[in-house]
C-alpha cells in the first residue's frame, strides 16, 4: 500500500534485492491508495490476470480468506510465526489453516508539536481532563491565527472515533446466536461519538469532512498542535517527497521537522491495526510468492520496520519495539487496543463507507449523534447479515 511507498521503500526494496538475489525471479511492486484498493482487487479477483501478492489490512482480510480468495501458506516457513500478533494473524486462520501473513501493526498515538507546548508552559497529557485543557491553553495561545488546529481532527476519521466509543465502554456491533446487530445506538456508544465530535468541533479546522489519509501532511503544514496517528506519523509529518506525486523524488524536511513528538492518548484505547500479505488462490506463482512474503516479513525487515515508528509482527520482537526511540508510545499504546467486529462480511461495511458518512452527518449537523447512530446501526445490522 502507500504506506510502504511513502514511508519505508527501502525496506521493500531490500526485500526485493534479497529475493532476487536467491530465486533469480524480478519483483514488480505496483502501490494503491487505500481509498479505493476494496473496489480495484475486487475487480482483479473476478479476472484471471492478478497479482501474486496481496496486501490487505487486518480487518479487510477475514472476508477474502472466507471468500477462498487466498491459497493455503505453510505458517513454519515464516520467521516468528510462533508469536504472531493476535490481531494480525487471527484474520489469517481459518479452520486450523492459515491463509495469509502478519505484516506490520500500528498503534495510533497522541503526536504533538513540543515547540507550541513548550511557549504555551505545558506537558504532554496524562488523562483526558488534562489533554483538552492543554487544547484550550493552545487554542488561547494560537487564537490570532484563524488556521490553527490545536488538534487536528478528520470528521471521517473512523478509527479515530470508533476509539472515542470503545473508550466509553461502547462497540460497534455484536452477535447474537447466529446473527450480529450494531450497537452505536447504545448509551455508552452515542456517549463516545458525543465526546469526539465535540472535540472536532471545538479544536480541529478546515474541512472536516476529509478522512485521515493526508492528515500528516496536514500536520507538516505547521498549523496544527496535536493529531491522532499511527506512530510512523510522527516521522511522515517531519519528512515529505519534494515532489508529492513522484514516489522517487528526493526527502525534504518540513516545517515542523524536530519538533514533533508522541505519546500514548490518554483515556482512549487504540484502535489495532495493520497489514497482512496474502497469496492469490489464483497465482500462477504461489511458491515464488510465499517466498517473497518470507523475505518481506523476516527478522531483517521486521527490524528495519521498527526504525519507522511502526510495530512489528510478533509479539517476541515488541521489547525490540519500545526500544526504538519513538517507538515507546506506539508499543505501550498496543497494550490498550480495541479491534472490529470479527464477522465475515465487515469488510463489506467498510467498503461502503457507512462509518465515516455517519461521523460525516455528525460533524456537519445534518444529522443528530442519535440519528447517525441509528442509520449506522442499521447500515450495519444489514450488511453483516446480508
């Protein structure tokens, strides 16, 4: 995905290097935007002509190992695959069988601008009373500027506000029996959708209707305080391709370089996510294939992955992780995590977009928290049912 384009090439490089240098076989990586990558592989699949590889985020995955989109992997053939992260590998398993690989886990953090808490006298926050405080001191500080963001926040950010609702001991939605409803009509839910949105609307800025995919960017801009992001954020916002849309153009620093730092989000879980790698059913390729993913998710990139702010894909390397300057909210952040419905169809609901036009219908007023909850609900209820 992107991510890998824009944070660590070098790492699927040396990957890349590695592989050839021991099958002879050439690598051709194509990146997609996570927008719409749903949509494109769905089309693939249904074709003959697809990619050897995928990689898919551990949410969307569990539909496509249902659906026998991936082939059968030997789990042996992978370093660390005895410590695996639950949340990566639990998408992979299907009745004793694994059909795909751990790739990496993010944690998403408090990241934060140390110069403006520094003018403004204050400390990173321990508890939520005392972040929103620190919003108000900057808020205060920065008031002449009518740009600034003292914490920037997508009003489409789901995962962003779905951790909001967990915090408030609400779900998205649950089974019963054989059959699953969604549940952010339920006091606690609307509780946390209430407490996010009331943060958007009185510390983020510009249109809140955009999702978190630039928000680093946003960041870089120097505009904003804090922002809520996977800890690899932290350097994305720092450093950025001269030429945004040439993927090989040289790192130039930002205007916030030096001066950004993270730190666990008080009083609010995060949200588990990350990537696993997965190998067509219809590959013509399937053992150069599996072999590749050994290459990309072995010790040495799963190390190097660590220098980028992200966490790795096992539990035994996770003391490598909180060791890693910059790394030590992320992987303390892990350690307080929430996770999606495990139902077969959730990918579904992603792909529909039904999370972020609910957040979307809050922060613009069109709807009530209420109202968004109940037609979300019902989006909800519908499509892991259908």
């Amino acid at each position: 995905m992107v991510d890998a384009q824009s944070s660590w090439k070098e790492v699927v490089e040396d990957a890349n290097a590695r592989f050839t240098a021991a099958t002879k076989a050439n690598v051709q990586v194509e990146y997609q935007q996570w927008a719409n990558h749903l949509t494109k592989l769905d089309a693939t699949l249904a074709g003959s002509d697809v990619p050897d590889v995928v990689e898919l985020g551990n949410t969307e995955m569990p539909k496509y190992v249902f659906s026998g989109a991936f082939a059968e992997l030997d789990k042996s053939r992978f370093e660390n695959s005895a410590t695996w992260l639950k949340g990566l590998s639990g998408p992979c398993e299907l009745d004793s069988k694994t059909y795909c690989v751990p790739y990496y886990a993010g944690a998403r953090v408090l990241i934060y601008r140390t110069d403006l808490f520094e003018a403004a006298g204050i400390k990173p926050p321990t508890s939520y009373a005392e972040l929103t405080a620190a919003a108000d001191s900057l808020k205060a500080k920065n008031g002449s500027n009518a740009k600034f963001a003292a914490f920037y926040m997508p009003g489409a950010y789901w995962y962003a506000a779905m951790s909001w609702v967990y915090g408030e001991g609400g779900q998205i939605a649950k089974k019963d029996g054989d059959k699953w409803a969604g549940t952010l009509s339920e006091p606690t839910a609307q509780a946390g959708l209430q407490k996010w949105a009331d943060l958007v609307k009185k510390y983020s800025s510009g249109d809140v209707t955009k999702d978190e995919n630039d928000q680093a960017a946003i960041f870089a801009q120097g505009q904003s305080a804090m922002f809520y992001g996977n800890g690899w954020e932290a350097g994305a916002a720092q450093e950025q391709r001269k030429d945004p849309n040439d993927p090989n153009s040289a790192l130039v620093a930002t205007k916030v370089k030096g001066k950004v730092a993270s730190a666990p989000m008080p009083g609010i879980p995060s949200f588990l996510g990350g990537s696993d790698l997965g190998v067509t059913a219809k590959s013509q390729n399937q053992a150069l294939a599996a072999e590749w993913i050994k290459y990309f998710t072995d010790a040495k990139a799963q190390e190097a992955l660590l220098a980028k702010g992200v966490l790795p894909n096992a539990t035994s390397l996770l003391d490598k992780a909180a060791a890693v300057k910059g790394n030590e909210a992320t992987a303390l952040a892990a350690k307080s995590s929430w996770f999606v419905p495990m139902a077969e169809k959730w990918a579904d609901v992603e792909k529909a977009g039904v999370l972020q036009q609910a957040l979307r219908d809050i922060v613009t007023g069109k709807k009530t928290v209420a109202e968004a909850a109940q037609w979300a609900d019902a989006e909800i209820t519908k499509t892991l049912n259908g």
